[in-house]
C-alpha cells in the first residue's frame, strides 16, 4: 500500500524556514539558506536570492522501467522497499569565487541510507550517526572492545566538503536511501469547544 511520502527533508530541518541547510564559507563564516522542499527532480525551487549562495532541493523517487533502466518520478507516496533520491543544487551569486563550501544532507528516521551512493564522493562527502560525528564512510563502532560496521539504516546525515565554487558556478550533490517503514501521519484531534484552532504566526 502507498502512503504519502513523509520524507520531506522540509520536514526535518531546523526552523523558522523548516527546511535550512547550513553552509560554511571561507574565514569561518556561517550562512543559513533558506529552501523549500520540491515536488520531484524538474521543479526544483531556490529560495531567498537575495544570498549570496542559493541551494534547491529536489526529491524523487527511482523507479525501473520495463526495459530495466532508472528513472527519477514524482515521490507524492512511498512504501516500504522505494529508493528516493535527493539531490542538492549550490549556485553562487556573489560575483566570485566562495571558497570552503559545505553541504549537509539529513537522512530521516526510517530511511536507510543507500552505500556509496552519496556523490561526489570518495575524499569529499562524510557520514554521520545521530551522535553527529562525521567520517567517511563505512562509519565503524566498538562494540564489547572489537570494532564493527555501524548499520547503515542509522546513518543520519551526510556532509560534503565541497572547497571552492566559482562566481556564478553551480553544483550538486546528491543521494539515495530506501524507505524501510512508512508511518502515516496522525490524524488531527478534533478541537473541543473550549480550544480554537490557531495557525502560527
């Protein structure tokens, strides 16, 4: 049964724009850029292009065709067994150069990060569990004193060092996870007489 998809990475990134990917810039400096989760891989949408580097998110979904190729489809529903794909474009407005850019990528709670398949890859993206430490990838943990492969359904993030990124330059980044178990969202309870509902300011 499909249930609608809600891995919509808006979802799990931090407030007050829900959906916020940090990027670190050269002499230290943070930038937050603000982005709005897309519908599949062609409506892409930046947000907020008044910063200086601007990211687009897009989700799909990674079907098979009856000829046995790969195609990228609208991810609206999900069920236990689909492979999503994210994919995370950068585009530098400054007018020059930006150097030390790097991209992090959350991996929600049921889903399982897909091996090797976070590109680019090799020396430039890193792993992380909850715990938040990043390495490269396969991440390992000492258990009862020997060492052993952390599973990868616990990975929970990705982190590319991506350097420099020339003035008006665009890149990506992207990944896959396979949905290992759908929860549909809760119903809304019904409000009493004495509670009204209120959206947020």
């Amino acid at each position: 049964m499909f249930i609608k998809n809600p891995f919509r990475l808006s979802s799990f990134l931090s407030s007050p724009v829900r959906a916020v990917f940090r990027l670190s810039l050269g002499l230290g400096i943070a930038l937050s850029v603000g982005l709005a989760a897309a519908q599949d891989a062609s409506t892409a949408v930046a947000v907020d292009q008044k910063k200086s580097v601007t990211v687009a998110l897009a989700q799909s979904k990674v079907v098979t065709d009856a000829k046995g190729k790969e195609q990228l489809v609208a991810a609206d529903s999900v069920k236990p067994g689909d492979v999503l794909e994210y994919t995370a474009t950068y585009t530098n407005h400054t007018g020059k150069t930006v150097t030390g850019l790097m991209a992090n990528l959350p991996i929600p709670e049921g889903l399982e990060y897909l091996p090797k398949t976070a590109k680019p890859g090799a020396t430039l993206v890193k792993a992380a569990t909850r715990d938040g430490a990043f390495a490269a990838e396969p991440l390992m943990r000492i258990v009862n004193g020997k060492s052993e492969p952390v599973p990868y359904n616990e990975y929970r993030s990705l982190r590319w060092t991506l350097g420099q990124l020339p003035a008006n330059g665009s890149t990506a980044v992207t990944a896959r996870a396979k949905v290992e178990a759908v929860v549909p969202p809760a119903p809304a309870a019904a409000a009493g007489p004495q509670k009204i509902a209120r959206s947020a300011p």
